[in-house]
C-alpha cells in the first residue's frame, strides 16, 4: 500500500552536481481511490508527472467533501467534478473552468427492479426514485424536467429518496429505481444478489440527457499565471498518458489504484472490474473537451421548464488552450 500520494520529490540535474525542485500541484478527487481515477495514480504510479518536472499530490475525496468547495478554499490546484456541478457552481458565483475532460462518455444510469413495473420513463409516474446529491443530483433534475414529472412526491410525479452512496433502497425495496454507475454501483447490487434480469437500466446516454463528467476544472482568476499555465499543461499531458495506459492496461491500472487505497475497503474483483467499464468512458478521448459535447450538456441544463439547473449561457465556462498546448 502506498502511504505517500506525491510524485519524486526531487529531480537530479547535470548528473546530481545541481537539483532542481519539480512544481508542486494538487489534484482533489471527485471520490474515494478507486479506478475511476486510474489514470492519475497511473502517471503518478509510473513516474510520468516527475518526468513534467511535478509533484503532485493526489487527494481522495469522500461523502463529506465537495470538490468545489475544497478549489474555492485553496485546498487544491485542480479538481476533478462533472460539468453539471461545475456550472451550477459557476453560475452561482463560482468561477471554475473546464481545462480538460478526460471522460468521453456518461456512465450515469438509472437502475430499477422489474418487479416494480417500470419498463420505461414513462411509468416513472408515482414511484421512488434513489438520488445522489451534493451536486450530482443536476443531471436528474434536468431529466426529470424534460420528462415533465415534478419531484415533489405527487401522484403525477416522483418522490425522490435522498440516496445515499449505497444501494441499499433498492435492495430492501425503499425505492423502486436508485442512482448508478455503469462502472460501480450497477455491479454492487449485481454482487448482493440480485440477477441482471431483474433489473432494467436507463443510461443517461440513452435517454438524451447525458451531461460531461469527469472533467479537470481549476479557478478562473489562475489562468491569468503563465508559470500556473505551464503546470498545467505538463499535469494534463502526463495525466492523459497515465489514462491512456490504464486503458491498454486495465488489469495493472486497477492494481495500482489498489495501491494507493488507504482505506483497504476495495477488492481486486471490483476494481479490475471497474477499470474495464471506466476504460469505455475514456475511450477516444485524448482529453480536449469536445465542444459538441459541452453544448449538449448546457442545452440539457438549461431545458428544465420552469426549474433548469442553470439559468444563463455559460460564459468562459472552459479553456482548450491548456490541451492544445498539452496535446499538440
């Protein structure tokens, strides 16, 4: 187990006459360590952020942290968030911008048992519905709103169960359908017991209203420093290599990762398991935010009736001057 989350402390120049300290950066997690931040244990792992002349720290995040308000108080460089939160925050008085978005796809999906009678959103009506909050509940609302359905807990709408980061509502059946991820939770409840053909999944993706997710967002007011830049283009260049290797290797990427866990709550079946699924979000990304994919996602915030998550156009909501440099 990895007990330090920081990249070579040092770096020998002109063969160890001088030494040359690397550019400190801090990196805070959207979540625990598990392998769907693989990419940055790989390239911290395998020496390619020291090899940018950085060290960085990688922070895990939790239930209680909030990646937004760890970069509000200085308390990292970079944050991984997804975009939905980053807006809402943005609009809110939060300036983050989007430097990079590793993550192609959404692996958000709806999960439902059978046995409740949905076999599509339009029997949503008058169930419960498992939703995370703290800034993931923004793609729901946004779907729910274009469907119509209130989520005040009336006849013609959902009630919605604050969802914890569990699956236990849908296993002892205090909800119909619970929040999951095509790479975590739809397996936890697939491992409790209950068989894939009792279960009927609704993937954002799906259902058209996929939003970003897992991007790298920093302050604005840093991208006025060119020395902050540089950083960062060297972070994303090193992070994209270290992705693009768990990718090709997932099996060693989840064991890195496992490495790096502190907690040794994480089992080598699930992570190996994980990183495969996490390496299909990832997959045709080199990490330069696509702006089709940026559109859809504002479009699908702000088309909520009466209630959307944002209510304005973004404005210098990202940068591709990080991944141009860092990619070119």
């Amino acid at each position: 187990m990895k007990k330090l989350l920081t990249s070579a402390l040092v770096l020998s120049v002109m063969g160890g006459a001088a030494w040359a300290e690397p550019d400190d950066l801090t990196l805070q997690l959207k979540w625990v360590t598990q392998a769907q931040f693989a990419g940055y244990y790989v390239a911290l792992e395998k020496g390619f952020y020291s090899e940018e002349d950085l060290n960085v720290t990688i922070k895990p995040g939790g239930p209680d942290i909030a990646p937004t308000q760890v970069l509000a108080g200085g308390g990292a460089d970079v944050t991984v968030e997804w975009m939905p939160a980053a807006l809402a925050a943005r609009e809110k008085g939060l300036p983050m911008v989007n430097i990079a978005q590793p993550f192609a796809s959404s692996g958000m999906m709806l999960t439902c048992r059978t046995d409740t009678g949905i076999t599509s959103p339009a029997d949503f009506a008058g169930k419960t519905l498992g939703v995370w909050f703290f800034g993931n509940e923004f793609p729901f609302l946004s779907w729910m709103s274009q469907l119509g359905l209130a989520t005040d807990g009336s006849d013609a709408g959902v009630t919605v169960l604050k969802q914890g980061f569990n699956v236990d509502p849908i296993l002892q059946k205090q909800a119909d359908c619970v929040s999951t991820m095509t790479y975590n939770e739809y397996w936890q409840i697939i491992d409790a017991g209950l068989g894939a053909d009792e279960l009927i999944t609704f993937k954002y993706e799906n259902q058209g209203v996929a939003t970003l997710e897992d991007g790298l967002y920093v302050l604005e007011e840093r991208l006025s420093d060119e020395e902050f830049k540089d950083e960062l283009v060297r972070f994303v260049r090193a992070s994209m290599k270290g992705w693009k290797y768990a990718e090709a290797n997932p099996d060693e990427a989840a064991d890195i990762v496992l490495e790096y866990d502190e907690t040794g709550a994480q089992t080598v079946k699930h992570q190996r398991r994980m990183m495969g699924e996490i390496a299909k979000l990832t997959a045709g990304s080199e990490g330069a935010l696509d702006i089709a994919a940026y559109t859809r996602t504002v479009d699908s915030l702000m088309s909520g009736g009466s209630d959307p998550v944002i209510t304005m156009m973004p404005e210098g909501a990202y940068t591709l001057d990080i991944t141009n440099a860092a990619l070119k």
